[in-house]
C-alpha cells in the first residue's frame, strides 16, 4: 500500500518542491492550505514540474493559527513534513506575534500527529537555531549547539526558530505516544521557482536581477538548493538513523558580491543589471537606520563568516548538496522564465 505524506503549507515555496519531490519518488500526498482558494494553485504549481495524479495529490485546509483541521489532515497519514512557517515580521506584526505563530503551529502539528500515530514528524527549523548567539563569534560550528534565545541581542527570526524547534523537542520527549520527531536546519534556500507567488528568499535574487540594488552588502550565506532541502527532508523521513536526531541542511559559504558576480557572469546579458560593487559597512548601517529599516536585521551579520557542518547529514543520510553556483542560476533563470523580474 503507498505510504501518504501530509506537507503543510502547500503553496510555499520549500512545501512545493516536498510535494514534487514525493509525488516522484511514489509517495500519495496531501497537503494543507489555509482556504480552499488555493488548490488550483497549488496543482498547477507542481503540475509545471511533474504530471500530477488526481487522486494521489489531495488538500486539507487548515490553519497554523488555528486548531481546526488538524485531526483530519492527518488522518491516515504515515508521515508529516512540517515545513510551513512565518518568514519574519510583517507591518501589522510583532515580535511575539512571530514567535507565537510559529510555536503554537509547530505544536497543533505535532499533537494532531501524536492522536492520529503518526510515524514520524520531519521540522524545518534553520540553521540560525544552531549557531553561536553573537555574530562575532566566528568558526564551524554542528548540531549540538543551540542558539541562546534568552540573549536579547537576537534578531527576531533567529528567537522564534530556536524556541519554536526547543518547544518541539519538550513536546516529543514529553508526549509519551509512537510518533518520532527529526528536525532539518537549513541555511538561504534558493533555487528554481515553482510559482510567480510566495517567492520567500528568492526575492535576494529577482532584486538583483532586476537591477534594484545599488551594490550588495558585506554579508554571506551557506545556500542550499530547494531541491536539496526536498531531498534531505524525505531522507530524514524514512532513515532508521534519523528518529530524535537535528541535521544542518547548509552548503557553500558564499558572500552576497560572489553571488552578483556569478549572476553577472553566468546570466549573460540577462545578468547586465546586476550590481557588483560591494558597498560599505557604515553605508548600510546608516541606511538601516534612516533610510529602510529592514536592513536593521542584517547589519549584525555584516563582515561575519559563520559557518556550519554537514557532516551528519552527509554521513548519516547520504545527503549532498549541489554547487551553490549552479543553484543561484537555476533560481535566477526560473525567475526570469516566469517574467518575475
């Protein structure tokens, strides 16, 4: 009998490349969107990369916020891969608006999958949850660490990943029932797009691309291709080894002026709008702070080099990454495919 996999948060951008990646490897599918509204474009999202059964792909609607839903999506189902989660911090929102979101999320999850016995949950949680607190503390660090979030130097994104997977974990050593718990902390998921909506971190790239930034700052990121970070959470769903353990979905290191270079280069004339002048520390510190407060997130990270390891993924599940080169060309090209620049 094919084994049914719940995705939540269907119309993402990481949950698309789970369901295509499933549907390919034989696995039923159903997934959840928050309205009914949204099917078709979920179907029609994945359809773009892989012919799509009917009755091996079906939705539930339910909500993060809420606790209606969650029994029936997840009756029958074998596996869950929660992967749905807020972003950051939209206008109307706060601090403890995101935490809340993303803690209370995790938890109706893993409740519902603990009743119906589930056999295991697959977390996203972020790479950001195992890192040193303080960017100034540079070096290679792996999964036994935890990010301090008690520390109130830390970012809110970084605060709501690192208590939404600690609560997690409680729940799983504390709910007493079969279902097993593995979480996945990846570093900047980039890579080809499903859909023109919901772009998530690829939006780096289409203002790239498109010419909108004037020069990149002195910050860098470990980038994991989307399609990767399928694969590695499909793994750390069947793998014997993986029950209770975290594993780093992180690749290369690369600064944000190599990534231009690379989209300057590789694009050809597709890439001529693409700024490659490094800008200075002081200049984005003060446009952080007069000009676009969005940028306030990143000036800790400016001239940092964190780095994590991946040798337990490796090692573990047999999970390799591609060429962080290769994936910021596959992104950008899907981008421009789909006329989103």
């Amino acid at each position: 009998m094919t084994e049914l996999v719940l995705v939540t948060g269907g119309s993402g951008y990481v949950a698309g490349w789970c369901i295509v990646e499933l549907l390919r490897r034989g696995y039923d599918v159903r997934t959840t969107v928050r309205n009914p509204g949204k099917v078709s474009e979920v179907t029609a999202a994945v359809s773009g990369e892989i012919d799509v059964d009917p009755g091996r792909l079906t939705f539930a609607v339910a909500d993060l916020t809420a606790n209606d839903g969650w029994d029936q999506a997840v009756e029958g189902v074998d596996y869950v891969l929660h992967v749905a989660s807020p972003l950051g911090i939209s206008a109307s929102g706060s601090v403890e608006t995101l935490i809340a979101s993303a803690r209370g999320g995790a938890l109706r999850v893993l409740r519902a999958s603990t009743t119906a016995r589930v056999q295991r949950v697959v977390m996203t949680s972020a790479a950001n949850a195992a890192s040193p607190t303080s960017y100034a503390t540079e070096g290679v660090t792996d999964e036994s660490l935890w990010t301090d979030p008690d520390d109130p130097s830390l970012i809110p994104y970084r605060r709501s990943k690192t208590l939404t997977e600690r609560s997690a974990w409680d729940f799983a050593r504390n709910q007493g029932g079969v279902t097993e718990l593995t979480t996945v902390l990846p570093g900047a998921v980039f890579g080809p797009i499903l859909t023109a909506g919901n772009l998530g971190s690829v939006g780096i790239i289409q203002r790239m691309i498109a010419g909108r930034m004037r020069g990149v700052p002195r910050i860098g990121f470990e980038i994991v291709d989307v399609r990767d970070l399928a694969d590695i959470h499909i793994r750390a769903m069947t793998s014997p080894k993986a029950s209770g353990e975290r594993f780093l979905a992180t690749g290369e290191f690369r600064w944000m002026q190599e990534i231009a270079h690379t989209l300057h280069t590789g694009l050809g004339n597709k890439g001529r709008a693409v700024r490659t002048r490094e800008l200075p520390d002081f200049a984005v510190r003060l446009a952080a702070r007069y000009l676009d407060p969005s940028l306030r997130e990143i000036t800790p990270a400016l001239g940092r080099r964190n780095r994590h390891s991946i040798d337990k993924a490796t090692r573990e599940l047999g999970w390799t990454p591609r060429p962080p080169e290769q994936t910021v060309l596959d992104c950008a090209r899907s981008l421009l495919d789909m006329e989103v620049v």
